[in-house]
C-alpha cells in the first residue's frame, strides 16, 4: 500500500509540475507578443489593400483583406496586454468590424463603399494609437506623394 501512495504522489507531482511548465510558457508567449512585427504587417497589408482596391482588382483586394483579418485574430487570440492597454480587445472592438466592412465593399466590388470603408478602417487604426498614447502614430490613407501610408510631420 505504501508502494502504491509513493507512485501516486510522484505522477501528480510530475502531472502539476508539467502542468507549471507549460502555464510558465503561455506567459512567456504571451509577454513576448511581437507587437512591432504585427503592427508593420497592418501598415504593409493596408498599403496593398489599397493599391489593389483602386485598381479595383477585387481579388487581390480580398486576398490583402484576409490577409488583415488573420493579423488581427492572432492579435486578438493573443491576449495582448502592451504598455497596460489590452490591444487584443481594442482590435476586436475597433478593427475587426472596419476590415469586414471593407471586404464587404470588396464583395460587391463597389469602389466609393470600399474607398469609405478603408478610409474608416484607417480611423480606427488611429483611434486606437490615441487611446493607447501612441497618437504621434497617424496612419494615412495612401496618396500618390508618398510610397508610405503615414504622415511623419510632427503635427
């Protein structure tokens, strides 16, 4: 009977101490969340988005969408927390709905609900960097002056 109390206690000891390593590692993963990287993914994916859209090469367009939409939930399935600011929720609430509506705009290939519905998407991105005080962030809807979707001027 002893024999068999030692064999339990060791596998629950092994089982709990297994079950610490891999909530230790969830954290990690969590804490590490590349969130530069996916922020140069929104600002890349967004440009060709829009180059594809006002070419009105709606298949390109929805494959940049979806290409948005992934970024966003693996944002969102990460539970982000940066700088004390949840980014994981602010992009479910204030992104997701702006990408959907423009791979609606897509879906009937309209291309005045498109350009309303990316010049809304673009809104929210910066909505978002002033709610998180990054707001010297501005994202722009692209113009032909620049090969960059951003204003770098300091106002």
């Amino acid at each position: 009977m002893k024999k068999m109390n030692v064999f339990f206690l060791l596998g629950m000891t092994m089982i709990l101490a297994f079950q610490c390593a891999q909530t230790n590692a969830r954290e990690k993963e969590v804490k590490e969340y590349p969130i530069l990287e996916t922020m140069g993914y929104y600002q890349r994916f967004s440009n060709k988005l829009w180059l594809a859209g006002t070419n009105e090469n709606w298949e390109l367009a929805d494959f940049y969408t979806h290409e948005l939409e992934e970024v966003t939930e693996k944002l969102v399935d990460g539970n982000v927390i940066h700088d004390d600011y949840n980014i994981s929720n602010l992009s479910e609430e204030m992104l997701l709905p702006k990408i959907e509506k423009v791979e609606e705009a897509i879906r009937k290939k309209d291309q005045v609900l498109f350009l309303e519905n990316y010049s809304l998407m673009i809104s929210s991105c910066n909505l978002c960097h002033k709610s998180t005080r990054h707001d010297f962030i501005k994202i722009t809807v692209p113009n032909d002056s620049s090969v960059w979707n951003q204003d770098f001027t300091t106002n």
